[in-house]
C-alpha cells in the first residue's frame, strides 16, 4: 500500500469518522491538471460551484444553508440567549451627520432622534455588563449589524469588552457591517426569513427603536408571532412612546376589532436603557426562563 499522509481521524465532537472529507477533495481538485475537460463548469464539484449553487432549483439547498450557517456558528460559540435590539439606519449619533435627510424637516428629526442612539448604545452596554456574569453565553446583542441604532447597539457591547451579533443582509444601500459587530459574530444574509428567524430563535427579549419600513416589519413580526402563540411572550420594549403612539395607534386597531384589546398588552414603553432593562431583570426575576407564557392564539 502506498504511503499516504497521516490525518486525525477524530471530528471535533469525537466521533471517529476514516471517510476522507470534502476539504481535502477540495484541495485535490485544486492540483488536477488543466485540460478542457478540468477547466469545464461541469467538473467543479458541487458543493464548491457557485453558479451551480445560485441556480434557481438551489433555493431549498440555499436556504438551508443560511439557517445551518449562523445557528452552527452560534452553538459554538456557546451563545446560548440573546437580546434584540432593532431600530432605524438612519438614526445618527449625537452630532452626527442625518446623512438620510431628504430636507430641512427630516434633518432636523434625525438629529432630535439622536437620543436614541444614545440611549440604544447604554442599553447595550447594561445588558453585555449583565451577559459578563455568565460568560457572555446569555443575553447576548444581537442587532442587524448595520448604521445606526444597529450600530449603536453593537457599540455599547464593545464599550464594556462584550461581543455581539450583526444579522446583516444584502441590500442596495445601508447594510455595510459597522466597525463594532464581533467579527466572528458578523453574519450575512439574502433571506430575510431566515435572518428574522435567527433574530427570534434565541431572544430573550425585543426591543424595538424609532425605525422604518424594516422596523416596523421587524415589530409586527414579532408581535404576530407572540399573539398567535408562536413565539414566547417575552418583554417586547419600545422606546419612545410618542414616537410609536404617532405612527401606530394601537387602540384603534382593538377599537374596531381586527385585534383583541389585552393584544395592545404585548408591548411595554419606555424612554430609557435603565427603564428597559429593570423590565427585563424583574420579568425572570418573577417567571422561570425554562418555562415563560405563550399566548393560546385566541387572545
């Protein structure tokens, strides 16, 4: 038998496993000699394809794959419970540039809303000093890993040495990673199921920041789920109360009855990261985590 190079054949979870892996059919095909044959897309082995992997028929491979990706990459790093923080892009900080003015009006409602960028990025830094005690494997921040209140939010983490998450996803504009996402927290998206799905999988809190389309997007998600029973009934905190009562008029919905009137009960508001987090702190101070309400659906 020809002499051959010596692997271990222990996986990282211990299980013995003689079968060559696909990292080293990778690099062999890499040696192959070029030829017409070798050079043809068909050759490429699949896995490794990229256009073979963007064709329409790969949808269900590729979803899979973004799903598997970030909840694999989570589990090892031992991230066990997060908490959500979602809010608008285009909120600057305090004397930033409101680089997402149109006019003189919205200028000067990005640069009033800079307090929440402030209050965003304390709020960070109370719930990573909380994450410390046990060993940043619980109530980690999660944001959507881009400017603004995201920004804000993975910032305070980094402000007290925490890490955090960024759930970034692919658009036109906006969602370039910011400098303070963990970079090996610091995932990618085209889904944006599957990325709402890891925003929820481990949350054990929401809370919600003056946003837009995508904030609103990401509260109601989040409120439909908890209403129909899908998701846990954790805190669910808005920040600003008169912004959220300007854009949405939550009475009126359960006035004319496309809502049931204790569904208004699913969120709470407050103006400040030390308000947030007292109802947080206090709702498992009362309620076990191994054990929190879910709505029965007919609410």
């Amino acid at each position: 038998m020809a002499r051959m190079k010596k692997r271990n054949l222990r996986r990282k979870d211990g299980v013995w496993d003689p079968l060559a892996d696909s990292s080293q059919s990778r690099q062999r095909a890499q040696t192959v000699p070029l030829t017409p044959q070798s050079a043809s897309p068909s050759y490429r082995l699949a896995y490794i394809d990229d256009d073979f992997l963007c064709r329409e028929e790969l949808r269900p491979v590729r979803l899979q794959l973004e799903l598997l990706k970030t909840e694999m990459m989570l589990e090892e790093h031992g991230i066990n419970s997060t908490v959500v923080m979602f809010g608008g892009a285009r909120i600057p900080e305090p004397g930033g540039d409101a680089w997402a003015a149109k006019n003189d009006t919205q200028r000067k409602n990005l640069e009033a809303a800079s307090v929440y960028y402030d209050e965003a990025r304390k709020f960070a830094q109370i719930v990573s000093e909380h994450s410390a005690k046990l060993h940043h494997k619980e109530y980690v921040v999660v944001t959507g890993g881009g400017p603004g209140v995201m920004e804000a939010g993975n910032r305070g983490a980094d402000d007290v040495g925490a890490p955090s998450i960024g759930l970034n996803i692919v658009l036109p504009h906006e969602q370039a990673p910011n400098r303070f996402v963990t970079p090996e927290l610091s995932f990618n998206f085209h889904y944006f199921a599957i990325r709402k799905m890891h925003f929820l999988l481990r949350a054990k809190a929401v809370t919600v920041f003056p946003g837009g389309f995508g904030t609103l997007d990401e509260l109601f998600e989040t409120m439909t789920l908890m209403q129909t029973g899908r998701l846990a009934l954790v805190p669910l905190i808005l920040f600003g109360e008169k912004f959220w009562r300007s854009i949405v008029n939550f009475e009126a919905l359960a006035e004319f009855g496309t809502i049931a009137p204790n569904d208004i009960d699913l969120v709470q508001f407050v103006e400040t990261a030390d308000e947030a987090w007292d109802i947080i702190s206090r709702f498992y101070e009362t309620v076990d985590p191994k054990s929190v309400p879910m709505a029965n659906g007919r609410r």
